[in-house]
C-alpha cells in the first residue's frame, strides 16, 4: 500500500543524508544516478498510462500516490516527459491537474500497447520477405524487447491480450530481397547528399554509373524502388534498389534540384506503375471468380469499380502510369477479363500473349 507522501518525502530525505556521509566514489555515483534515472523513468511510465485512462487529468499529489513516490520525484518525471519524451503534457492552473493533450500518445519501446505489438508484429511479416537477414534480426529484437516491456508491465486490465510475436507471416512471390546497409545508406542520403551508384539495368543487360539526388523509397508490389534526380541523365527517374550494386554518397556535394510536392514526386498524381510509359486511365470489365477476387484488390487509390451484373461482372477503371506495366498484370487475370480499353492498353495486353504463344513454338491458340 503507498505511503502517505509526507512519509515518503522523510524516508527520502533520510535516505539522502546517510548517502552524504558515506566515502562517494565515481562508482557510487554513477550507480546513484542510475538507480535515479530508472526511478523516474518507470515513474514517467506509470504517470503516462494514469493520464492516458482518466483523461480529465490529475494532481500532482494524485499523480505522486499513483506511482508511490514522493512529490519531488513525480516532479521529476513530468520534467522528463516534457523535455525527453516531448510528451503533450499540459497544466491547469486552474483544477492544478496535469491532463495528458494526445489521449493516443504512447511510447511503444518504453511502455508499449498491446496494439503496439500487434503492428509491429504486422509490419515486420509485412517486411520480411524482401529485407535481408540483418534487418529483420533488428526487428526480431525490437518485437522481443516490447514483448519483455510489456510482460514486465503486466496487463492494464483483466481483459487485455496480446499478439505473439510468431502469429502472422508473408510470403511475396513478386519481392526481391535488399542489402540492408544499402538501402540505409540511401534513406541517410535522402535530402542531404549526393550518391555515386553503379546499376545493373535488367533490360538493357548493362551495368552503369550514376550520380544521383535520392527523393524517396517506395515498396510496390514487394520490390523496393528509389525516386531520384539523376544527375547523369539530367532528370528525375525511378531506380529499383535491387538492381544497385554498390553506393557511396559524394563528400561535400550536396543537393541541386528541390524534392517535388508528394503528389508530383513519382511523375504525376497517384496511378498504378512505377515507370512512365503511356500512362492513361484504363476501364476493364473482369467476370466471374476473378472478378470477385479482384473486388477486394486495391490496385491504386484512385480505381474506381462497379458492378454491372452483381457479384458476376464488374467494372474497374484505374489509372496507370505504365501502359506496360499494367499490361503485365493484367495477363495474371486473363482467365476472367472480358474488356480491355483504351485501345493503346489492350494492343500491349495482346502482344504479350502473342509473344508468349510464338515463344511456345505454338503461334496461336491450341485447337
């Protein structure tokens, strides 16, 4: 049971002064301050999920019982979730409580939710299939490390559960894997550097060099690319991370060419495809299995779709980017489309089939 405070702020104060007389070493005091700072970070800890439940705020008397420290020491904390944490903390002169702005803030390697593991046990299947063997035993730890967090916290309430870490993977047959340390070196450079890179282009079959301006990384389709200014060609271009063989940033040069608005930075507003070739706006109508396996498919943010005849025939306008691109996907779900347009679309569409018949050696459909 938590003592009164004006008993705890004796006991401390005691304590404090048979500290002082004992012989001080550097050992005793880095000790002191770190049984310190851990006082008053699981203070911070337990006055955070305290504010977080009663939204209305509290004391700092109230706060100080909560935890079962003295007053000094939830002062303390407060001071340390402002100025460490930036955590919304806000006092009200007028009740004297302190209220918690962001009832949602939370601090998931410190005093993780459950739903905080749930995502990043989500993420990291998500991230598995295409990140390298370092990476994902980085993240493996950090899901070991709430885990222990929040084993050690114990549960809010009697109702609360938790994900285990091994409860959700991925596969993605589309993904290419990438050298972790790469791509770090690529994100350290977005906005500030300059990388000489050497690429191996898998349709030209050659390996180049290239000075570039990193912009972004996107994942698509589980393959990782990067948006650019190409210094070499003089405009921006998208590269895929796989394909690059070795990277160094520039020392002392740094960025030429401003990062365009988000909805412009990858050619254009949102559309499906990474490359441009044609881009357009296509309209298909798929029926059937596929059709209702397409329906919960999200291609791109802007597709529109309908149902022409409920549950059987379905219409799907979409823009695209890349005519060739799209064209490719499309010949996934060949069994259940019905309508290809514009017309540009579906010529592409028809010279890969014709182009995989003649390879067969079969040079059209099979009697």
């Amino acid at each position: 049971m938590p003592q009164p405070a004006g008993l705890r702020e004796l006991r401390e104060l005691r304590e404090l002064r048979e500290r002082s007389r004992r012989p001080r070493t550097p050992e005793h005091t880095v000790a002191d301050k770190n049984d310190s700072s851990r006082t008053v970070q699981q203070t911070a800890r337990t006055i955070l999920r305290f504010l977080r439940d009663n939204p209305e705020g509290a004391t700092k008397d109230v706060l100080s019982k909560r935890a079962g420290v003295a007053l000094v020491t939830t002062q303390r904390a407060l001071k340390f979730m402002r100025e460490e944490w930036d955590a919304p903390l806000e006092f009200n002169h007028g009740s004297k409580r302190w209220v918690l702005l962001d009832p949602k803030f939370t601090l998931p390697l410190t005093d993780p939710d459950p739903e905080d593991l749930t995502a990043v046990v989500f993420a990291s299947a998500l991230l598995a299939p295409v990140a390298d063997e370092e990476l994902n035993s980085r993240v493996k730890r950090l899901i070991e490390q709430m885990d222990d967090a929040l084993e050690e916290n114990g549960p809010r309430n009697k109702n609360d559960a938790k994900v285990r870490p091994r409860s959700v993977t991925a596969t993605v047959t589309t993904g290419s894997q990438v050298d972790y340390r790469m791509v770090s070196k690529l994100l350290l450079a977005i906005g500030s550097g300059v990388v000489r890179m050497e690429y191996e282009s898998p349709w030209a079959n050659t390996r180049k060099t290239y000075d570039i301006e990193p912009w972004q990384i996107r994942i698509h389709d589980g393959q990782m690319y990067m948006r650019a200014y190409s210094r070499t060609h003089g405009e921006a271009r998208s590269f895929r991370v796989a394909q690059v063989t070795h990277a160094r940033v520039l020392p002392g040069e740094v960025p030429r060419e401003t990062v365009p608005p988000k909805d412009d930075l990858w050619g254009g507003g949102p559309a499906y495809g990474i490359d441009s070739d044609r881009p357009g706006v296509a309209t298909l109508r798929i029926r059937g299995g596929v059709a209702r396996w397409v329906a919960r498919m999200l291609w791109d943010p802007g597709q529109e779709d309908r149902w022409i005849e409920e549950g059987e025939l379905l219409e799907r306008k979409v823009p695209y980017h890349s005519c060739r691109e799209l064209a490719r996907r499309l010949l996934f779900h060949a069994d259940g489309l019905e309508m290809i347009e514009p017309e540009e679309l579906r010529r592409e569409v028809d010279s890969f089939a014709r182009g995989l018949l003649e390879r067969m050696g079969t040079g059209g459909a099979p009697d």
